[in-house]
C-alpha cells in the first residue's frame, strides 16, 4: 500500500500469470481505503466433547473459519 492524503490509503493489485511472478497480466486494479472504516474479525473454532468421567468438556480444535 501507498500512503494516500489524510486516513487513506492506496492499494494497487497487479496480477501474474505464473507463481515466480515473471509474467504480468495487463491492468492494475486501484482502491482507494478510508482506514477509520474498516474492521477485521478473527475466530478459533474448538470442539467441545465432554469425555466420560470428566466434569468438564475437552477443548480440541477444530478450524479456523475465514476472516470477516
């Protein structure tokens, strides 16, 4: 990212055709942030399986869900 005017900020995407970034695909993609709006959520997702003779269930992870 570019740093823009004020709270914004620029971001500029390019895109390759190949993993060793060698050959460009034509455009650029530009977006302009307004950064005070933007937000992020992360989560951890357990299993919670109460094994028998236990008071308390067993926490086992499970996955990671997408960040919102």
């Amino acid at each position: 990212m570019t740093q823009g005017k004020g709270n914004f900020e620029k971001l500029r995407i390019e895109s390759y055709k190949d993993s060793a970034f060698t050959e460009k695909v034509e455009g650029i993609f530009m977006l302009l942030l307004i950064l005070r709006h933007i937000t992020t959520r992360h989560k951890i997702e357990f299993c919670d399986t109460q094994a028998p003779g236990r008071s308390m269930p067993v926490l086992k992870f499970n996955k990671i869900p997408a960040q919102k």
